[in-house]
C-alpha cells in the first residue's frame, strides 16, 4: 500500500445491493471516476459476499473499460498501464449489519450511554436492558434468549460505586444464555464497560459461555462520558470475530488494506468529518427503506440514532402509525381520506421497490418522508446529550441506590452550519428543490443554515477513506459527493402573518446587492448559483426576532448558493399551517410555488380531482396492525 494511492477502489456492502467506487488521482486532483452495483450475495443460495463484491467490480470494469480483477478473480496490484488499484476499502451493513443488544443499570442513564456507544459504532441497537426498564426479570432472561446479537454491550456505575445490581444484570445474561447469529462454534462476545470494580464478577459469572472483552467505563464518573474505548473496542470485535463467521467475509478481510467499518458508522465518520473540515456543526440523515439514521456534530460531541422502524418501503407503515394521519396529511395539497393512504401503504409494502410513477403518488411520498425524518429527528434529540456538570437521578430498588447523572440536550437549531441528505427520496427527488423543501419542513432548522444532499449515497466509501486519508476523502466529498441545495434563513420570533421579520441584503460576487424582505408565513427563494459565495446581512425587525445573535441584533456572514438558492423561510418555528382544510391546500401551494418544488399547473389539476372531503375514517386501524415492521 503506497502512503498516497493514485487508484482507489471501494465497496459499500449492503443488505441488498453492493456498491462499487473507483476514486483516482487526476489533474485537477482525487475525483469519482465511477460507480457500479450488484446484488449482495451474503445469504441463500449464494452464500458467499464475494461473489456480489466482485460482480460489482466487474461493472464497474464494464463501465471503465478497465481491468480491476485478473482472470482469477483477485485484484490486481498496483494499478500499472492503465489497469488494476493501489488501495482497496470496504463498508459493510450486510445480513442486517452489526446488530448488538445493549444492557444497564438506568435505562435513561447508563442504558442510554451504552446505547449511544453502540449506535455511534454503525450498530443496530435489537434491545436495552436496564434493571428500571420495567420488566420482571424473568421476561428480561426471555427477551436476552430470544435475541441473536452479535455484541452485547454491558454497562452501568461509576468507578468506586456499588456492584450488586451489575452482578444481577450479570447473571440474567448467563442465566439466557444467548447465541451470536453467525457461526455455532464460537463465543458470543460480550463487552463489559462499566464499574471497574465489578469487572471481577462479570468475568466470573458470564467467562464460561461467553467471550468477555473489558474496556474502560462508559461513565466513570457522574460529571463524565467516556464512548470512545467502547466504540473501539466493538469496532475490532466487528472486523475480526463477528464478519469473520458471515459467509465469504474470511477473504474480503483479506483483501482489505484497512479495517472493514461497518455502514453506519462510516457515514457518522464522514460527518464528524465534515464538521472538523467546514469548522461547523452538522446533522446528517440518511433515510432508508427500513430504517433512518441520524447523526449530528455539536460541541464536539458526535451523536448517531437509528429509527429501525421508521422507513420509505418495507417500515412505511409505521410511519403511518407512529406519525398519525393528520400530521401527514398537512403536508398534502390536495384532498385525501385516511383509507386511500392506507390503501397506498399497503400496496408500497407489498412491492417495497417501487417508485412513484406519478405526481400524486410523488407528492404523497415526501409527505410521508417529512414525517419519517421529524419523528426520527425528534428520537436523535432525546439521545443527543453532552455529559457534565448536571442532576444526578437516583433510582431506588430494594435497599440500595442506583446514582447516575443525565446529560443535557446539545442540539441547537440555532447553531446548526449544515444539514446534509442522503437516501433514496431526498437524493433522488426529481427536482432538488423537492429535496430542500422536505428538509426544512421535517428539521426546522433556525438562523443560517447550509443544506445538501449526498448525490449518488457515497459517504460510506468515504468515511472509511477518511481513517487512512481525510484529505482524499474530503476532497471528493466536496466536489463529487455533496450537491450544494443552497442556505436557508429562518428568523425566528413571533409576528402576524404578513409582518415583516426581518431584512436582507445580499451582495452578490459582482457586488451587485439584492434587498429583500423576510415576511412572516410565506417563503421565497433569491437565485444564488451553486459554488458561488456571498456576503449576507440579516437584520431582525424586532427586539424578540432571533437570527442567531439573539433578539433584535443583526447578523453578518458569508453564505452558500446552491442549486436551490438561498431560502427565506418566514413560517416560523415550529411551522403552523392554518387548522382549516382549504387554507391549509392555500398556504402549502403557495410555499410549494414560491420555492419551485412543483409546476403550479399540476398542483391545480391534482386539486381539481382530489378536493377536500370528510374523512372516511378507518385507515389506519385497518392496515397499521397488518403490516407492522419491526425489524
């Protein structure tokens, strides 16, 4: 492996399809040369990762007119007269991904600490037992039993505190005695990160049937959390226990030249990335069939959730049912009753790959999505938490005290620098202003903010790129993996609709200045072509209108054009759409129009054939039990 490879070749393998990039060096520097897919071959009849690994690097051959792979179907090395790579990477979600379950002293506490460290490593988080989570200790060995994790992260005290209730929690994971997915001849890992006066105990109660890995406690102290050993740790126990059990991954260990990182958690690497490359703080989103993942950068403290029930195909009706009909249908310019949703739904679940073939079916989806992305938002925020200084909760059980301090909520609107896309319906709605729109109504973010979207979802490649060469992975993030949508400007403050919120000149790089006028319910978009930069003054109209300096004060600062523009979004914050139905189709038209989301021409068509009528009642009920995805 050269110190700067010239040729860079990198796989995502996921849980239906394997994405193959090649990165190369050119005049102009490191640049996405191409991309191909396959299917993943990780499970029946195939059995084998390789084999859609390598039919991934045959498209891509296809699409290059290149050799990657000799006749035997290995690499070839270094890349020489116009053939073969220098360094090859790889991510991987395949078979679900890594999957753990997560165990505690205080389900808000320690739990909830755990519960970060394993998210914030790319896992799915299957459970988290926590001796206050409400279940008798019986359901809990059930629970444990019926799970197949791969990890299992354990947790809970501070150093120097009390022990018993760890012993317990000890002996209900002994007493289950779980088994790991993949592979019958060996132990379950089981990562202790807790008291370390009790790693004595967890060693002897649980070494016999399991692999017991000990790192440094999660919080060692009420005032202090301390993710990162643990990250690592189930980081190794990933690349060289669990995927070398999965069919085919002995030799895609083999070919790599660096750690195989697990999806998630090469995103989240590529957003703390971002955050330290851009000096700003970042929320990412990437919104799946199945699942959202949510990742965020504030103070310093990387923060990623995973909505596993919240999903654009094969979870869509959860949406439904954890969103409401209402809260979707506001999002609708045009009539529709809670059956035809449901009837909708029900059919998107049955054929999950399926894409809107129609304007309505299209506006009824990023309907769906706005609520998919708040609901998921909404589940970050709770788990986002910087740990100091704070209350300490004190759970009583029996004749002891469990003592543990909460942290407090870091995610600040306010603050927010950018807020990246990725996933099917935002990185390929038709128009990207659809995209734009769809962030600013699920994220509401305040003051000035930067949005993108991920092109062709290349951020895993990149984020394991990064651990080896963060100046590669930067520079192709910037220039071929983010789509620049624009910068919105959202004044917050309270004023009647039509009231002026603010103003806002902005001089354009041939010093041309644009004044505009922030007016309170409406929004409007002011052209500003992406690369292109310039300098903007936002002043408040009144003394509680806050654009990021507090109320009433003006701020000054560069911003970003993109391919939207730059947005003033007057609604408010929280965004209140009037109660009546047919002001509610106004208002949503006039927003959709004024940004450019859809032809004015097609939304009166839809409203001529859909209009508001009484709710027929009954969908939900009706399919939400039916086709519940919990997966």
């Amino acid at each position: 492996m050269v110190s700067k490879p010239t040729s860079i070749l990198a796989t995502d393998v996921g849980s239906t399809t394997t994405k193959a990039i090649l990165i190369e060096k050119q005049e102009d520097g490191y640049r996405l040369k191409a991309r191909g897919e396959m299917p993943t071959t990780v499970e029946s009849p195939y059995e084998d990762v390789m084999i859609g690994v390598r039919n991934s690097v045959r498209r891509l051959e296809e699409v290059l007119d290149r050799a990657l792979l000799d006749d035997s179907g290995h690499l070839v090395r270094p890349a020489a007269e116009g053939k073969g790579i220098d360094m090859y990477i790889s991510t991987s979600s395949a078979g679900g991904g890594l999957q753990m379950m997560v165990a505690g002293l205080v389900k808000n506490i320690s739990a909830t600490s755990a519960n970060r460290a394993a998210l914030g490593a790319g896992a799915v988080v299957l459970d988290v037992i926590a001796v206050d989570d409400g279940r008798s200790q019986s359901e809990q060995i059930t629970r444990i039993t019926e799970l197949r994790p791969d990890i299992i992260l354990m947790s809970g005290g501070v150093d120097g505190g009390s022990v018993s209730y760890l012993a317990l929690i000890a002996e209900l994971i002994k007493q289950a005695n779980p088994q790991p997915r993949f592979g019958s001849t060996y132990k379950l890992p089981l990562i202790y990160a807790g008291n370390k006066d009790a790693r004595d105990i967890v060693v002897e109660v649980c070494g016999t049937q399991m692999d017991v890995h000990i790192t440094a406690n999660l919080r060692p102290r009420h005032d202090v959390e301390n993710l990162g050993p643990a990250r690592n740790a189930i980081h190794d126990l990933f690349m060289n226990h669990v995927m070398a059990q999965a069919p085919g991954y002995a030799e895609l260990l083999q070919w790599v030249d660096t750690k195989i990182m697990p999806t998630p958690s090469a995103v989240g690497q590529m957003i703390r990335l971002v955050a330290e490359h851009y000096n700003t703080t970042v929320v990412g989103v990437d919104i799946g069939g199945a699942t959202t993942d949510v990742f965020s950068s504030f103070e310093g403290t990387f923060t990623r959730t995973v909505s596993a029930n919240l999903g654009m195909s094969y979870s869509i009706c959860n949406v439904l049912e954890e969103a409401g009909f209402e809260n979707i249908a506001r999002w609708i310019p045009f009539g529709i009753d809670s059956v035809t949703m449901s009837d909708w739904i029900a059919n998107k679940m049955v054929r999950p790959t399926t894409i809107p073939q129609t304007i309505y079916q299209l506006v009824l989806e990023q309907a769906l999505a706005r609520e998919a992305l708040r609901l998921s938002f909404v589940h970050h925020k709770g788990l986002a938490k910087k740990v100091g200084h704070e209350k300490v909760s004190v759970f009583r059980r029996g004749a002891s005290d469990l003592e543990e301090s909460s942290g407090r909520d870091i995610v600040d609107m306010m603050e927010l620098g950018m807020l990246v896309g990725s996933g099917g319906v935002l990185s390929h709605a038709p128009r990207r202003q659809q995209a734009a729109l769809m962030l600013l109504d699920a994220f509401q973010p305040e003051g000035i903010t930067e949005l993108a979207v991920d092109s062709i979802f290349m951020m895993p490649h990149l984020g394991v790129l990064s651990t080896v060469h963060p100046d590669i992975a930067a520079e192709v993030f910037d220039r071929d993996c983010l789509v620049r949508l624009g910068t919105a400007i959202a004044p917050v403050g309270p004023a009647k609709p039509g009231a002026v919120l603010a103003n806002v000149e902005i001089v354009l790089p041939d010093r041309e200045r644009i004044q505009k006028q922030v007016v309170a319910g409406e929004i409007e978009v002011v052209p500003l072509e992406a690369g292109a930069s310039a300098a903007c003054k936002v002043t408040p109209r009144g003394r509680n209108v806050d654009v990021g300096a507090g109320g009433g004060r003006t701020v000054e600062a560069g911003i970003k054009g993109g391919l939207v523009g730059v947005i003033l979004d007057g609604r408010g914050r929280p965004v209140e759409l009037p109660k009546d139905p047919a002001q509610r189709v106004k208002a949503l038209t006039r927003w959709l129009v004024s940004v450019g989301a859809y032809p004015e021409q097609k939304l009166r068509e839809l409203q001529a054939l859909f209009p508001i009528k009484p709710d027929r009642g009954g969908g939900t009920k009706t399919y939400a039990g039916l086709f519940r995805c919990n997966p």
